[in-house]
C-alpha cells in the first residue's frame, strides 16, 4: 500500500516502463506471462497489480490490432495440430480470454 492507501502497481509500472521498448511479440508473452498470473493465483505483488498489468498490455496490443491477426493465426494454429503442447496451452489461454472480451456475435441477432 501508498502512503495514500491505494495498493502498490510495482508490476504495472515496470510492464509500462518496458511496453514501448518490446515489440508486439514480447508484449504478447508479457500479456500470456499476467494471464498465468491472474488464473493461477500466483502473484509476484497482488491479484489487482497483475490484473492492472494485463489491462494495460491487452490494450496497447488491442489498439495496434494484434490481438485480432493473433487470434486468426492462433485458430488456424491449433486447427493443425503441429502446435506443441506449452504453445498449444499458451494459445488455448489466450482464445479463452479473447472469446470472453470478444463473445462471438450471431448476424441477424
């Protein structure tokens, strides 16, 4: 906790101090690496930092639109099953918190 009793974003602050210096595919793993954080209930700091922190990472990579050409290749990646099993998990995480942020819509609906 701050003087001010707001909770410590020691996490946030260096995710934002690297997050112009990496480019999109070091983002995207930093983003995987907060997801493990926030799923699997480890924390280096607290839930709220890590959440916090993966906020601000699936929005800088949202913006640029990778997020979206990332969950086309990730699909169509799993779909050949040449996807080796920690990448296949990395990739199953991440389409599960993409369909949930991004629910699939029905036309006509």
């Amino acid at each position: 906790m701050t003087e001010t009793g707001e909770p410590e974003l020691t996490v946030y602050r260096r995710q934002l101090a690297r997050l112009l210096k990496r480019d999109a595919g070091e983002n995207f793993r930093a983003l995987l690496v907060q997801a493990r954080h926030i799923t699997g209930t480890s924390y280096e700091t607290t839930l709220y930092d890590h959440q916090q922190a993966f906020r601000l990472l699936w929005r800088h990579l949202e913006r640029s639109g990778y997020l979206r050409r990332t969950h086309r290749e990730a699909r169509a990646r799993l779909a050949s099953g040449h996807a080796a099993p920690d990448e296949r998990a990395d990739l199953e995480l991440f389409l599960t918190v993409y369909g949930q942020v991004h629910p699939p819509t029905t036309v006509g609906a």
